[in-house]
C-alpha cells in the first residue's frame, strides 16, 4: 500500500514535472531585421511589432502554453550578414524567422530558410520572392503586383485620369513598384508620361518636379521612401503643382505627414494596412504600441505584430510546434479577425505564399489621414 | 669632342617672377672631375642643382652631358644615363633597412621591370651593398631601419646610395651639413676613395671651406645667382670679391 | 623573428583554422569564409596604400567589379577557374587607369579620387539594369565545382577559400620581397628621392594601384559564389573606408596586419551580436562609437597599428 | 527659357549651402592644415544639439545661440585640443583616418544614444513662395541665399581688413614669419577653429528643414562640401563659393536635361576633371611641390 502510494506519488510528481518543462521549453522565434543601415526604419518598426506582439502573446499563456522567446538580429541592411544570421537562427533551433523586411536580403537569406524547412515570414514586398516557388517563404503585406492593380483601377475610375508621371526612387522597393505600376496602368489603358527617377537620400526635388509640371500629365504618382516623400511633396507644393498626387503605402504615412507638414495634405494614397485604419484591433493596435515605444507605427510595424500572430494562430490551429506542418497549414489558411483580434485583418494566403485582404484608400486632411475608401480583397468577387 | 665637356651647363637661368634665382650660370666638368660649388646661402646653388637635375625647369639656357642635350629631363630619365645626386636635407627611406636602403638604390639597373619582378630579392646587388656598407662603416646597424639611426649615419647612407649604381656624375648638396665634425675627414677620404676606384666626375656643394679646399682641385663661387669667380681654390679664396660677398652679408 | 619560427607560427595559425572549422556551427564558418575573402581584398589594399603609400578609396568599386563579373560568367556557365584570371586583368586595367589621377595629386586629393571613382562605379551598378540587374542584383550565384569536386557545401567552400587565400598571400609576400617590393616602399617613403634613383615612380604607382585592385577583384569572385546574390549595397564607398580602416588598425605596411584587421572589422561585431553577455550586447549598439575611438586613439599613440605594439613596447623599454 | 531659369535659381540654392559646409573645409587646410572627413557630422551634431534645447522649451534663436556656444566648446576647441594638436605633426593622412573615427563616433552616438530616425526641424525664414516672372522662388531660397552671400562676405572683409583677419592670413601663410612678427600663431589657429564650428552651426540651421534631422545627414553634405572646395580652390575663401553653386546648379541641370540617375555623380566628374586639368582648383593659386 505504501509502496503503491509512493510509486503514485513519483509517477504524479513526474509527469507534472516533465508536464512543466515542456511548457516552460520556450518556443524561439528569431528577428533578422535592418536595425542600422539604410533599412533602419523599416527594421526597427519590423522588430518592434513583433515584440510587442511577442509579450502580448506571452502575457496571454504563450502558444500552446509555452512562452515565445523572440531574438531579434541586425543584418545591417546588408544581405551577406542576412545570410550569415539566417545560418545562425537556423543552427540555433528557430521554430519560425521573421524577416528581413528588405527584398535584397530576403531573396538571400531565404535560401538558408528554406534548406532548413524552417517557416519564414518576410516584410518584403519584390514579387520575385513568391516567385521561387519556395514553400517555407510567407508575406506579411500585398506584393507591389496585388497592389498596384488597385491604384491604376482607382486612378481610371475616381480620378478619370487619362495619363500619368511616375515619380519613382531607385531602390529595389522604387524600382519594383515603378515596374508594376506602369503594366497596372498599361493594362487599365492610361499613357504613362514622365517616368523620373530619384536617388535615395535626395534633398534637391527641384529639377522632378519640374520634369512632372512639365510633362503636363493629369495625374502625379510617387512611389519613395518615407523622407524624400515628404520632401517631394514639400517641392511640389512649392512650384504649385496643381494635378492630384497619389502613391502607394508610404505617401500618406505618419512619418511623411509629420516631415511634410502642410504640403501634404490633399495627398492620396492607397494603403494596405496601416495604423489609422478605421477598425476596433488596428485601434488598439495603435494605442498599444505607441504606449510601447512613444511613436507611431508605420506598416512594418503592423507587418511584425501581424506575423507573431499568424505562427501563433497556425500553430496553435495545426496543436503542435512542427515547422514543417505550419509551413503546410499556412498555404491556403484563411484567418479571421472575428476568432483571433491579433491578426487586424481578414487575411487569406495562396499556396505561393502570398497573402490577401481589404485594402485602403487614404487621405490627408489637414495633417491627418483619412480613410476615404474601402477596396475589396482582390480574390473577393 | 675632346673640348665638348663631360657636363657642360651653359647660361642656365632660373626666374621666379622679378626673383632671378640663377641668372646665368656657365660652367663644365671634365671626365673625373671633383668641382666644389660655394656661395653664401640662397645664392641660388640648390636652385641650380635642381634646374640641372631635373627637379625645375630652367627658365632658359642649356644642359649638356656626354654631348647631348638633356636640358629639362625628369629626373628618372637623367638617372638612368648615370647622374645621381644627394639632397641638401636627408633623403633616406626611413623604413627600410639600410641594406635595403643601399639596393634600391641600383636596383632599377638591373635587367627590365618584369624582369625584377622574378629576380632575386637582392636583385645581385647584394655583394655590392656590402662592399658599400663595408666601405662606410655601417656593417653594425646593416639590418637595422635606417629611419632609427642617428643623422649622420643616415647621412653616411645617403651619400651612398648615391654612389650604389656607380653614376658617372653625382651631384652633392651639402654631404658634411649635419655631421660630426670628427666625421668629416672621413668622408673626405671617402669621396676621394670613390673618386679613385670608380671614376666618375663630381659637383659638390658645400659651405665647409676647410673640406672644399682640400677635395676640389676646381671651385665655383657663386653670389646672387651669377657666377662670382671660378678656378683654384686658393685663387677663389684670396679674390677680394669673394671676400667682400662673404663678409657682406 | 626567424624565417623558420615564421613559418612555423603560420602552419599553427593555418592548421587552427582547418581544424576549428569542423567543430563550427555552419552560420560561424560562413563567417570566417567571408573574412577571408574580405581579406584578399585588404591585403590587396595594404600594398596599395600601406607599402606604396597611394591612399586608396576605392576598393570597394574593384570588389564589385569582381563580383559582377563572376555573376555573369559564373551564370553563364564559365569554370571558376577561368572568371578568375578574367576578373583579376579586368581589375588590374581599371586599377592602371583609376591610379592615373594618382601621378598629379596626393594623399588626401587622391583620397578623393579614389572614392569619387567608387561612387561612379556604383552609380552604375545600380542604373545599369541591363548588365547588372541593378537595384535587384543578380541571384543564383552558383558555387564551383573544381576537378569533380563540388565546393557548395560550407565546409567545403571554407577549405577551397582558405587555400586559394593562402596561395594569394604567397604570392604577395613573394612580390613583396621581390625587388618591386622595395621598391614600392621607396615610393612611400620618398617619392623624389626614388626617381632620383632611377626607379619609375609613374610605373610603380600604376603598378600598386593595378595590383591592389586586381586582388580585390579575385576577392570579388568569392564573394560572389560565397553570397551567391549580389547587389550594389555591399560596393557602396563605406567598404572601401571600412576596409582602409581594417588595414590600418590592424597594421598598414605589414603583411599580417590587414588579417587581424579584417578579424576586427568583420568578426568582432559579429561576435558581440552573438553573445549574451549583458555588457557585450551594449557594445553590440555602440560597437562603431566604439571601432571610431579606437582608431582614433591608435592614430594618436600607435599610428603603426595594432601589430606595431610590441616593436613600440620594446623601442620604449630599449635602450634608446 | 523658364525651367532653364527656374533650375538655375534652386541650383543656385542648393550650391550656397554645399558651400557654407565647404567654407569651413577651406578655413582649417588653410589654416592648419586640416583635412576634415568629418565635417558633414560637425553640421549633424549642432541640428540635433538645436533640437535638444527646442525640446526643453527654447525658442529657435536661443536654441542656435546655446548650440554655437556648444559647437565653438566642443567641435571647435575640444576638436582642435584633442585630435587635431597631438595629430598635426605626422602629416595629413593620420588625421584624415582619426576624423574619419570621429564621424563614425558622432554618427553612432547620434543612432544609437537617440533616434535612427528622420526628425523634422522648424524653417527660420516665413514658409510660402513667391512668382517672379514664372520662376517659383521661395522665401528659404532667398533667406538662404542672402545669408550664404552675407557671411562668405563678411568672412571676406574680416579676414582682409581687420587685424585680427590680418593676421590669421599671415599664420595660414606662412606660420613661422607670422610668428617672427610677433603674432600669437596658435590663438589665430583657434579662431579658424572657433569659425569653422560657428559656420557649421549656421550650416545646419540652413539646411536641416529641408534635410531632415538624422543620424547620416552629414555623408552628403560632408563630400559636396569637400569637392565644392576643391573646385574652387581649397587655398581659396571664395572659391568654396564658386564651386558650391557651381555643383548645384549643374547638378539640377544634369538631373533634368540628362538623367537623374546620374546627377550624385555630377559632383565627382567635375571634380574628377578638375584636377587633372587645374588641381590647384578654379580659382585656387598653384603651391609649389615641396622638394
């Protein structure tokens, strides 16, 4: 009897203790972000949704019960020490890599991913990346081809635009947005007139704008980073450029509007998730993180915090931490914001790895965006 | 060709705007020749060494060496036809050896360019740097950088490597300016060795009277870029306008 | 130091470096392979600008003429063994014309020069898409295989990059104690004492040039197959500064400088970014502020660099 | 005619700045000679220092009073004490590569101590524009361009016609007859210091609204103002001037009429053939190479 008791005693003690110390085993998660470099604010604001949505998760009992540990990494917007970082997160177990957010790195980096089967989650928008035919490779926003298809449509149907100039920054992101923009534009029947690029870091906009006036085009589209988006728009309202300007994402940010000032009110642009959208979770969203880190984030914050909940709803969808079977799960998941908040959106993924949802049409109005339109996902007829 | 001179500097003149740093300098050196240059200081020597070597332009005037005209040649071409030259401060290569110091020095004549690029490290010249080192006295510091040794062993090394390649005219700016005066007999002996062994005609200019008199049998005075008086030593030093120049000033 | 305790020193340092790598995780011999290629590029550099004394920054531009061309003939099927010689004369022809400017000014001009030389040759790389690929770059690099040999695994190109690293060194140490050698450090140290001297001071400087650059280019080439992506970025001017850095804290004008150097420049940081040392992951954010005060205070105290310390210590203790 | 005219006009806007920063380049190779590789940094530090105190509640004009009293402390004295006196000595190149340090230091110190990103700065001319004759000239263009003009002049008649100017042209010249004549060399040498730190405080007050306040806006303006002194003529005042607007202009010209992928390398080509062809700069004055 007492024997029988002890050996019950032990067994107890012992399951509940191996019980403990799988729940305890936290789940890793490694960040390759662009912490210094020219992808700083893109990686810092990556890096920071990601933890934010992190300790959320945490502090709600984790995945499946055991804590994210999330470690985030500098590439140094440089894609040989993206490789190098991949190789590390992989050699150090990672469940699922998020990252990098720049498409140079990612097309490097995820080579080492997918050798290694592990999931990973990238804020990169090049439409080469889905194009691989990668099974391990996940979006965390519309590809530049699903969204600029939405622009040029909006451009023929509010704006009744008949030709357009296409204000560009030569990076990869400039470049690869300018390349769909002018097939979307071409396939809607709209001329393109003043194709202009501009260099990164570009303080003199004088000289595009005027090309712009120039041309004499009904429509202006800007497609640049955040700083010289906004002094663009600074220039353009000096040399009274008189035609719509619209652009994609970054034209009517939080940080161009606060760089711009004034020249950007009247600015349009079409928005695939961004923190001033009108709806309940990317509201709280908003409050939480600028809570967090005193400032606002831009839409590779959300892509961060969005990517934490994705593993998080997969996985715990699929009941196991198996990357390969979250990999699987992922193509073709369908997730609600109605059963998971964290996610903001309705989103689906293709079996390429690309994701689809609602998208915006924005506005500034005196210094503020406004959400004008709602755009139905594109797989939504 | 038996009067054409070895070297023969014919009205070499160097302005500088209204500065008339050599006005008109004639003078020629015979095969085996030591001329002593003096002058009190900027009567335009340097500048003249310069203006033959290669270093300026001469405003006008001609350079003549073995019958050709070389007026206005760089340096690196002068050099190869055999002039080599010290310089008035100390122009040693601080971070190599003095071994290294000496070869380089004569390196450059042997074979072609590609051509050193497979030779032997010491380029053959490695019995000869000895012999020079030897000669000088430096055996003891041979390996040492010749940055670290006091002046006048890097003087010593300087006026060396003049001599490494065996030029058959060297110019030298001041070889005792710096050196221990219990140095300077030496040196005497030394220039006057070479003179000897290896031939070779020399110019040199010096401000040490004592060393002059006694190495050059033929002496230049220069005062204010002209050519003040010119011949024996004694004669130059006892012609009462060379006197007056010095004192003078 | 003797010739044979020399010798003996670097078969300990080489046979550490063989060794180790077995029992490195894949991600850290990724790392060492890219110090060595950085290295044969700053080794080239180290004779440019620390035995010739011509300030160069621009070695980041004949690195990524290098890797763009291993890119493309690599992609076009070429043996890499033949891009090899084609990126090295390539670089050693832009490297003669680069270094012209370098017969009319000095030091700081040609500083210069130099980087405007980099920031045009990146201009290129990124607007000339139809050779380049431009802001995209050129991706599917593939990794040799040599004599049935494939080089694709990690250990494998660690090896096949080391050897080739130790062969380059050989070969610039040879060159180095050729008469060419000295004659490179006579143009530093006195460029008009040396063309007194009859040595060719124009040929010389091209020379210096041409041959760092085509070291670089060769470094170019590994990179390429190594990443296996390329794009502008990692061509940008602030290599070419970092990599003169890397050879002037590590030692410039001495052979083994540029190696430790290139440790510092390029395995450090990674070092810190990997631990998890509270004080080290500090140093991980400052670590530049930081890389920039040492250099500072190198140039202050030991211009020489870090490999010049002993020979420092001893001067000071010695009896001069 | 008009976008000819219009290119010009902002070129020229742009220049004047390229050449404030270039001004100060020229000031210390004169001086002392100093090459300076981290003078574009010298202009980051002040805009953020300006920011500090606007934060803490100073108005603009105070916030520029406290910074060039910070610039004068710490990039004008402290940098000459600290770096560039121990570092003189062993010619050109070692303190070229400690500058270098010093730009990665204040560039990380920057980053790392307080923001990776762009901040917006207030402008201190009235914002708006005006038309004249179809060319869109703005009140920052002018402002800029009159206090570019008005300080390059001043700097002018200050260095010619006073003592003090006087005799900091004498120490540039040559150190030791200045010093026989009885000049304090080394305090002259401080005034070019104290300048330098005052032109790059005022530098960043110009440029800052339209460059944004972050941690690399230096890199450009530190190598625009290195060749727009070279063209000019590194041993010359004006000449910064000359070349700095030069720069500009052919740079906006370059951007609209050819391709504006190009237009960073405008600077470095006419760089590039000037000193092949002129290396002493447009307007500079040949210095003899010393033997």
């Amino acid at each position: 009897m007492k024997l029988r008791t002890l050996h019950l005693v032990t067994a107890a003690l012992f399951a509940l203790a191996t019980g403990a110390a799988s729940a305890q085993q936290p789940i890793l998660i490694s960040g390759l972000v662009e912490l210094s470099g020219t992808g700083a604010t893109s990686g810092t604001n990556f890096d920071n949704g990601a933890k934010l949505a992190a300790k959320e998760i945490n502090a709600a009992g984790g995945i499946l019960g055991r804590k994210i540990e999330y470690t985030s990494s500098d590439t140094q917007s440089n894609p040989a020490i993206a490789k190098a970082l991949a190789q590390k997160a992989v050699d150090a177990g990672a469940y699922v890599v998020l990252g990098p957010v720049f498409s140079g790195s990612i097309l490097v980096s995820m080579e080492e991913t997918r050798r290694a089967q592990v999931p990973n989650f990238t804020g990169g928008e090049a439409a080469a990346i889905t194009e691989k035919g990668n099974p391990f490779i996940f979006r965390t926003s519309m590809t530049q081809a699903a969204a600029m298809p939405k622009v040029a449509r909006y451009i023929q149907n509010n704006l009744k635009a008949k030709s357009v100039d296409v204000m560009w920054v030569n990076n990869d992101f400039g470049k690869g947005g300018r390349d769909m923009i002018v097939k979307a534009l071409g396939a809607e029947g709209i001329k393109v007139g003043a194709d202009i690029p501009t260099e990164p870091g570009q303080v003199d906009f004088s000289s595009a704008v005027l090309k712009a006036k120039q041309s004499n085009s009904d429509v202006l589209f800007v497609y640049t980073n955040e700083e010289e988006s906004a002094r663009a728009l600074r220039e353009l309202r000096k040399q009274a450029y008189a035609k719509p300007i619209i652009g994609e994402t970054t034209l009517t940010g939080q940080k161009v509007i606060e760089l711009a000032g004034d020249a950007a009110n009247g600015a349009i642009a079409h928005v695939g998730l961004t923190a001033d959208a009108p709806l309940a979770p990317v509201k709280a969203f908003d409050a939480a993180f600028q809570k967090e880190y005193k400032a606002k984030s831009d839409h590779n914050g959300l892509k961060g915090y969005t990517a934490m909940y994705f593993v998080k709803v997969m996985t715990e969808r699929i009941g196991k931490v198996d990357g390969k079977a979250l990999a699987a799960a992922m193509h073709g998941a369908k997730m609600t914001v109605k059963d998971n908040p964290g996610v903001l959106m309705d989103v689906t993924f293709d079996n390429k790895g690309d994701l689809d949802r609602e998208t915006f049409m924005t506005k500034v109005v005196d210094g503020k965006q406004v959400v004008t339109d709602v755009l139905p996902p594109l797989g939504a007829k | 060709m038996s009067d054409a001179s070895f070297l023969e500097v014919r009205d070499v003149r160097k302005h500088y705007g209204a500065i008339k740093a050599v006005d008109g300098v004639s003078f020629a050196v015979g095969p085996g020749e030591i001329i002593g240059v003096i002058g009190p200081n900027g009567s335009g020597k340097t500048t003249l060494f310069n203006a033959i070597l290669g270093q300026i332009r001469p405003t006008s005037g001609s350079v003549r060496f073995r019958g050709d005209d070389v007026t206005g040649m760089s340096p690196l071409e002068l050099s190869r036809r055999g002039v080599g030259r010290t310089f008035q401060t100390l122009q040693v290569f601080g971070q190599l050896p003095v071994r290294d110091n000496l070869i380089v020095a004569a390196q450059e004549f042997q074979g072609t360019l590609p051509g050193r690029l497979f030779a032997a490290p010491d380029a053959g010249l490695g019995e000869r740097a000895d012999e020079m080192i030897e000669l000088f006295r430096l055996q003891h510091v041979a390996r040492l950088p010749a940055g670290r040794l006091s002046y006048g062993q890097q003087k010593l090394i300087d006026i060396a490597m003049a001599f490494m390649a065996k030029p058959r005219l060297v110019l030298l700016d001041e070889p005792c300016a710096g050196v221990n005066p219990s140095l300077v007999d030496q040196l005497r002996e030394l220039l006057v060795t070479l003179n000897k062994t290896q031939g070779g005609s020399f110019v040199v200019i010096e401000h040490n009277m004592d060393f002059i008199m006694r190495l050059c049998p033929h002496v230049i005075c220069m005062v204010e870029g002209k050519v003040l008086a010119e011949g024996k030593p004694a004669d130059v030093q006892a012609n009462p306008a060379v006197l007056e120049a010095y004192l003078g000033n | 130091m003797s010739a044979r305790r020399h010798l003996a020193g670097l078969a300990v340092v080489l046979a550490a470096l063989v060794i180790v790598a077995l029992f490195l995780k894949r991600s850290d011999v990724y790392l060492l392979t890219l110090w060595a290629v950085y290295l044969m590029a700053t080794m080239g550099l180290n004779l440019t600008a620390g035995y010739a004394g011509q300030m160069s920054l621009g070695q980041a531009a004949f690195f990524g003429i290098g890797a763009y061309i291993a890119a493309l003939l690599l992609k076009a099927s070429w043996p890499f063994l033949a891009v090899l010689p084609v990126a090295a004369i390539v670089c050693f022809v832009v490297g003669i014309v680069v270094g012209f400017p370098a017969l009319r000014v000095q030091h700081h001009y040609l500083a210069f020069a130099t980087l405007g030389f980099n920031v045009l040759a990146y201009l290129a790389m990124r607007n000339e898409e139809a050779i380049t690929g431009g802001t995209f770059g050129i991706s599917g690099i593939p990794r040799p295989t040599l004599f049935g040999v494939d080089l694709g695994g990690h250990l494998a190109y660690w090896y096949w990059t080391l050897g080739s690293l130790v062969v380059l060194g050989g070969l610039l140490w040879w060159l180095l104690r050729s008469p060419w050698g000295r004659a490179f450090t006579a143009l530093r140290d006195n460029p008009i004492r040396a063309e007194s001297l009859g040595i060719n001071i124009t040929a010389y400087t091209l020379l210096a040039f041409a041959i760092g650059a085509a070291c670089a280019g060769i470094a170019g080439v590994y990179y390429a197959s190594l990443v296996e992506f390329i794009e502008p970025g990692p061509f940008h001017f602030s290599t070419s500064l970092m990599m003169l850095l890397a050879v002037i804290v590590g030692g410039s004008g001495r052979f083994y400088g540029p190696a430790l150097g290139t440790a510092i420049v390029i395995l450090l940081p990674e070092f810190l970014r990997g631990s998890s040392v509270p004080w080290l992951k500090f140093m991980q954010v400052w670590y530049l502020a930081f890389f920039g005060i040492a250099v500072i205070v190198l140039m202050i105290w030991l211009p020489g660099g870090l490999l010049s310390l002993r020979e420092r210590l001893d001067r000071k203790g010695g009896p001069q | 005619m008009n976008d000819f005219i219009q290119l010009i006009v902002s070129g020229t806007a742009t220049g004047t700045i390229y050449a404030l920063a270039g001004l100060g380049f020229t000031l210390l190779w004169q001086a002392s000679g100093t090459i300076n590789f981290a003078q574009g940094e010298f202009v980051m530090l002040p805009a953020f220092i300006m920011l500090f105190c606007m934060m803490a509640g100073a108005p603009l004009w105070l916030a520029f009073l406290l910074t060039c009293a910070f610039a004068m402390l710490v990039l004008g004295a402290g940098f000459k004490k600290v770096i560039v006196d121990p570092l003189i000595h062993h010619g050109v190149i070692p303190l070229v590569i400690a500058t270098l340090g010093v730009a990665m230091v204040l560039k990380t110190v920057v980053r790392a101590g307080y923001s990776a990103e762009a901040q917006q700065f207030p402008s201190s001319f009235p914002a708006g524009q005006f038309s004249l004759a179809g060319i869109t000239i703005s009140y920052a263009d002018v402002g800029t361009l009159i206090l570019a003009a008005a300080i390059v002049i001043a700097l002018q008649v200050f260095v010619t016609r006073t003592m003090t100017g006087r005799a900091m042209q004498a120490v540039a010249q040559n150190t030791d007859a200045a010093r026989t004549l009885g000049i304090d060399a080394k305090r002259m040498v401080l005034y070019t210091f104290l300048i330098n730190a005052i032109l790059a405080t005022v530098t960043a007050l110009l440029i800052t609204p339209t460059y944004l306040a972050k941690f690399d806006m230096g890199e450009s303006i530190g190598l625009k103002a290195f060749f727009a002194a070279i063209i000019g003529g590194f041993n010359q005042t004006r000449g910064a001037l000359l070349g700095g607007v030069l720069i500009g202009i052919l740079e906006n010209l370059v951007g609209f009429y050819w391709s504006p992928a190009y237009k960073e390398g405008v600077a470095l080509m006419l760089f590039l053939v000037v000193i092949l062809w002129r290396p002493e700069g447009l307007l500079g004055t040949a210095e003899e190479r010393k033997v």
